[in-house]
C-alpha cells in the first residue's frame, strides 16, 4: 500500500508543476496562438546552434500556421492529461491565462486598426475635396469627366483605405486578393450587360458625341444631358421628367445633338393661300426678327417658298439663334408672331376644305337633307324609279 500511495503522490506532485508550467506565460498554449494571425508585425528569435548568436525573423503565413498547429496541440494535450487526473482547477487557470492574452491582443490591434482607419479617412476627405475644389475650378475638363475621375479616386482610395485596415489586423490581403480576383471572374460573366455599360460610358466620355448640359434628341426624346454615370445617362425632358438610358443604347442608339455647334437653326413652317404672293409673306415675316439680339444676322434670316400642297403654298422661316438652349421657347414664340404677322398684313392662311356631293343616295331621301332640297314647284327631287 505505500508504495502505491508513493506512485499517486508522484503522481499528484507532476500534475501540479504541469498545472504551474501551464499558468506560466513562456509556455505556449492553443488559445495563445489564435492570436498569431493577428500579430501582423510579430517577430520570432531563433538560436544558430553554430555560432549561438540570434536573428529575427518576420514570420510569413505558414509559420503562423505552424505556429497555431503546435499550439493547438499542446492545447489539447494539456486539456487531456488534466481531465484524465481531474485537475479542474489547472484547466481553469490555463483557460483564464489564455483568454486575457488573445483578448490584449485583439484589443490591442482593433485599436491600431481603428487609428489606422481614422488618419487614413480623414487624409481622403482632405485630399477628395481639394481634387473637388481643383476640378470644379478647371473649364478644360468637362463635368462627365470629373464625375469619372472623382468616383474612380473614390473607390481607389476607399478600397486602400480597407486593405491597410486588414492588413493592420493580420489578414493575408495578397492571399484575399487573389480569392476576389477568382470571383470577380464570376462575377464578370454574370454582370456582363453592367460592364458592357461602364465600357460604353467610357467611350461616350472619351468621343464626346454629347456631354452634360447638351441638348439633344434621341429616340424621338428632346431634353437635356443632366449627367453621364459609368452604367447610364440621364436626360431631362421640357417637363422635368428624367429618363435614364443604358450607355449601350447612347451609343447604338441615333443621337441629334442640338448644342455641338453653339448655333442652331430654328425652321418655322406656314402656309398661305394661293391667291397671295409669296414675296408680300416673305416681307411680312422678315420683319419679325428685326431688332432681336438672340437672332444672328449672319446667316442672314430668310422665308423660302418649300412646297405646294393640296390647299396652300408652304413656305418657311429660317434664322439662326446664339443659345442653342433657347430653341423650343423661340420656336414658340416665332410661331405665334408669323400667324399675327400673316394676319396683320391681311394675307390668307388657308386650311384644308371638303366638300360632299350625294347623288342618287336612296337612303337619305326621307332625310332633311333631301327636304331641303326642292324642285322649283316644290316637290321632293325624283329618283331614277320615281321617273320610271
């Protein structure tokens, strides 16, 4: 019996140096080392059994890997052998011990991420509004480009913004990277029509078929470019509606652009009879556009006879105006002071007649029509078999 007694003392004496060695910070233990990712900047001394003299070494990624293996190990040995001699109060300890480390740690680096964070956001918000404040000032770069150029600093510096913040906590982002890069391949195939658009929105900020501010025509559409994004454009119509069209279809699509010469031509079309001699119209008209600064002088304005149709001779006014911007209120207002001038000078502004003959329409003879039409003694107008 003392002998076994000896045994379990030894054996009580070897669990409790464990349960010492294991509430000792030197040795390593599983939950310690979860905090191996985490130590971005960590800095291993390793021994030359030759010349006994030390070297740091950074740690890459498989050796914190390797690091965590032989931690998790030792973890789950220690765990064992104090459950198997039921020192419940080592494994507290051990617990305990390992918990306050990874949480010094983690807190440790959310701090730096977060200083990291914030010097690096407020950096951007100081360099984004000076690139603001310089390409608002600029009369060369055109507003679609700024937007382009804007965003794209945006997203560039936001996404750097991300990487030094995961970096900062010990994420691998060469490797995260390279995972988002497979993806995005994905991701390209399924988005197709979105990079078909950002493409085409490239082109139409590079060719410059139109840009913001434009007044154009597309698809039967009058309106003005409001803005030019990397997906669509958005045109603004006379009635302050927005429609939105796929930079594809901007550019596949045909496009009148009324503002690409800072001139335009407004075509105001009238009719008069043909009695009336086009030159008196052509006089009456003329003189409308005297004495109004939006009407250029050169080319000079003119009334030219265009057609003859069914009731009138058509013919039309011809002036170019400075503001392109200005077309459809000046059409409106050319448009009503023709018709006033035609009047004024007591020229006919014809418009279509017709006139309907019924003979012989056996259906309408008890109709007013055929009563109102009497013969000289006053009897109803005889039909083909009434004669018979």
């Amino acid at each position: 019996m003392l002998p076994q007694a000896s045994d379990t003392t030894a054996a009580d004496t070897a669990a409790t140096e464990s349960s010492a060695s294991a509430l000792d910070p030197n040795v390593p233990n599983f939950l310690g080392g979860l905090a191996g990712p985490f130590r971005g900047a960590q800095q291993d001394t390793t021994s030359d059994g030759a010349t006994g003299s030390g070297q740091e070494e950074t740690p890459n990624a498989a050796d914190q890997a390797a690091t965590m293996a032989r931690d998790f190990g030792e973890f789950i040995t220690d765990l064992i052998r104090y459950a198997s001699t039921g020192d419940w109060q080592a494994i507290e300890g051990l617990l305990y011990q390992s918990t306050l480390e990874v949480a010094g740690k983690v807190i440790a680096s959310l701090f730096m991420a977060a200083l990291y964070f914030v010097i690096l956001f407020l950096l951007y918000r100081l360099v984004d509004r000076m690139l603001e404040r310089l390409l608002g000032h600029s009369n060369r770069i055109e507003a679609g480009v700024q937007g382009l150029l804007q965003k794209s600093f945006r997203v560039v510096a936001l996404t750097f913004i991300i990487a030094m913040v995961l970096s900062s906590l010990g994420v691998n982002v060469t490797a995260l990277v390279a995972g988002l890069s497979i993806a995005g391949i994905a991701v390209g195939f399924a988005a197709r029509d979105s990079l078909e658009n950002f493409i085409a929105g490239v082109t139409i900020l590079l060719d410059k078929p139109f840009k913001v501010g434009d007044y154009i025509v597309v698809q039967e559409h009058y309106g003005q470019v409001d803005e030019i994004t990397l997906r669509s454009t958005r045109i603004r119509s006379l009635r302050n509606e927005v429609m939105v069209l796929p930079n594809t279809q901007m550019i596949t699509t045909q496009v009148v652009n009324h503002t690409k010469q800072n001139t335009l031509r407004i075509d105001i079309d009238f009719g008069v009879a043909y009695k009336e001699y086009p030159q008196e119209a052509r006089e009456a008209v003329l003189a409308t556009l005297e004495g109004d600064d939006r009407v250029l002088t050169r080319p000079e304005p003119t009334a030219v006879v265009t057609g003859m149709g069914d009731s009138a001779v058509t013919m039309a006014l011809r002036f170019y105006i400075r503001d392109p911007s200005e077309e459809v209120k000046m059409r409106w207002e050319y448009t009503e002071k023709v018709r006033e001038a035609l009047r004024d000078a007591g020229i006919e502004i014809p418009f279509p007649h017709r006139q309907l003959f019924l003979d012989e329409a056996r259906g309408l003879h008890d109709s007013s029509l055929f009563q109102k039409a009497k013969n000289g003694d006053g009897s109803q107008p005889q039909t083909k078999d009434q004669e018979a």
